[in-house]
C-alpha cells in the first residue's frame, strides 16, 4: 500500500533543498528581508502543492530537477499568499503552522516586502533555462502559473472572501471562491507536470479535472477543521469563519453533508486518473489524504 505520509515527508525535505539554495541569505543591509522570506518558506508545511507538482510531473518520466524547481516556485507563491493572507488588512491572524505570522515575527512592512519578494523569484525561477530546456515549457508554466495567482484566481478569489464578510454568499458563490482562491494553485500543481512533461491534451485534461475536485474537497476538509480542529492540531486559530459570520461549505451544509461531499468529490477525483493506470497512485492516495487529514 501507498505511504502517503513518507512519500510527503520524503517529498518535503527535497522541495526545501532546492528552496534553502534558491533563497539564500546576504549579508547586507536589507538581509532582514531575506531572513523573512526564508522565515515564512521554510518553516513547515505539508509541501501538498509541490508533492502534486513532482508526482504530475513523474507521470510524463520529467527529469528531479525540473520537477522540484517548478514545486519548489509553486511553494513560493503559496507562502506569499499566507503571507498577505495573515496580514491585519486581510484575516487578521498571528499564528501560522504553530509559529508567529510573519508580520508578528519581524513586521507588517517587512512581511508585505518578503510575500513580493517570493513571488517575483516564483517567476524568475520558473523563467530560468535551469527550469527546463525548451523555452515554450518555461513560458507556458510562467503564463498558467500567473493566470492561477492573479485576478482570475487566487487573488481575485481572496477579494471574494474579503466581501464574504460582509455578505452572505449562496452555494455556487461559495465554490466560486474557493476554486479561484484555493483551487486555481491546486490546479496549476497538478497540471504542471503536464506542462514540463509536453503531455498531450487528453492527460492535461485529466489532471485538471482530478485538480477540480481535489482543490473543492480539500477545501471543505478545511473548512470543517475550522469547526472541529484545534488550534494545536490546526496549527492557527480555528473557529474564525463563524466568528466572522461568514458563510463556507460547512454553514451551508452542515458538517455531515459537507464531509459527505468532500468524500464523493475525492472519489470522483479519482476516477479522473484511470488513464494513468498503477502510475497515478500517489495521486490517488494524495485524494484521500486530502479528506482525512487533521491539519
């Protein structure tokens, strides 16, 4: 059987390797910000998005290197987004993965500064010869990946849940949301592979529609540790989303519907993989982790 707990462990030392060399500290007067950026990449995390992105990648027989430099530029607009996501004029919060938000450790300046400065490197790595040889790949991953984080995704889906404090969203607004602000990174992770693998249009549709269910369920499985989690288990404060009032997967549904849903999307987001056949298993395993993880 599948370890999907050692193969994301194994995963994550690898992803940090190449982000330890590709954000390196300077001694000069601006090291602050760098001791940020590596503060907030380096401290942590599951790496769910860079494990998508090497596993996609392994599909299509994509060389090591390729494959952790583009997670690890994947993991570096992600840890932007927790970033700018934890600020005051955002969500507010000072604990992230059981250690002091960014703004709490060094500054709110300093941690706006770190958050841009990950996700212009994001950019410039994945531009880089060393990303891969052919330079359509190497643009095709810069355009999708910007498409993903920008005002059609992920941060237009934060706009969203900034206006879902002070407005009751319905269901399909709900799942607007958190495709873009969630789901959009999930999907460019899963498609990445694809990208770097020059795979044909049949695969890359497959693993956006894995990544289509994947990113809802992980969602909801979030939103329900929000309700049940613990704040040591969690790793930041739970219990805000209905403190806000605001309206998510589990207000709507209620627990039980919401965990029903999430193991039917994580279901079907399985049965997107069987043209991969035994290949696609850590993806398949990466499924039910997502649903039944505690943090």
């Amino acid at each position: 059987m599948f370890d999907i707990h050692a193969a994301l462990a194994e995963n994550a030392r690898a992803v940090n390797d190449v982000l330890d060399r590709l954000l390196p500290l300077h001694d000069d007067l601006e090291a602050r910000l760098m001791e940020a950026v590596r503060y907030a990449s380096l401290a942590g995390g599951k790496r769910i998005r860079p494990f998508l992105v090497t596993t996609s990648a392994g599909l299509f027989g994509v060389s090591e290197e390729y494959a952790l430099r583009t997670a690890s530029a994947v993991e570096m607009v992600h840890c932007y987004s927790l970033i700018h996501d934890d600020l005051p004029a955002m969500d507010d919060d000072d604990l992230r993965r059981g250690l002091p938000t960014c703004h709490v450790k060094f500054d709110e300046a300093t941690a706006i500064l770190a958050g841009d400065a990950l996700l212009t490197r994001a950019f410039e790595v994945l531009a880089d010869p060393a990303t891969h040889s052919d330079p359509r790949v190497r643009s095709d991953l810069v355009i999708e990946l910007a498409r993903a984080a920008g005002a059609d995704g992920m941060v237009g889906g934060q706009m969203l849940d900034l206006i879902a404090e002070n407005n009751h969203l319905r269901m399909p607004e709900i799942t607007r949301l958190q495709r873009m602000k969630t789901g959009a990174l999930i999907a460019f992770s899963c498609e990445a592979g694809g990208i770097l693998g020059k795979a044909p249009d049949s695969a890359r549709q497959a693993l956006r529609a894995y990544a289509h269910d994947l990113g809802l369920a992980f969602q909801i499985a979030d939103d329900l540790l929000d309700v049940e989690g613990t704040e040591e288990e969690v790793g930041k404060k739970t219990g805000k989303d209905a403190a806000a009032g605001k309206a998510t997967f589990v207000s709507l549904l209620g627990p039980e519907r919401a965990r029903a849903q999430s193991d039917m999307l994580a279901a079907q987001a399985v049965e997107h993989l069987d043209i991969f056949n035994e290949k696609a298993d850590s993806l398949r395993a990466m499924a039910k982790f997502v649903v039944n993880r505690r943090n």
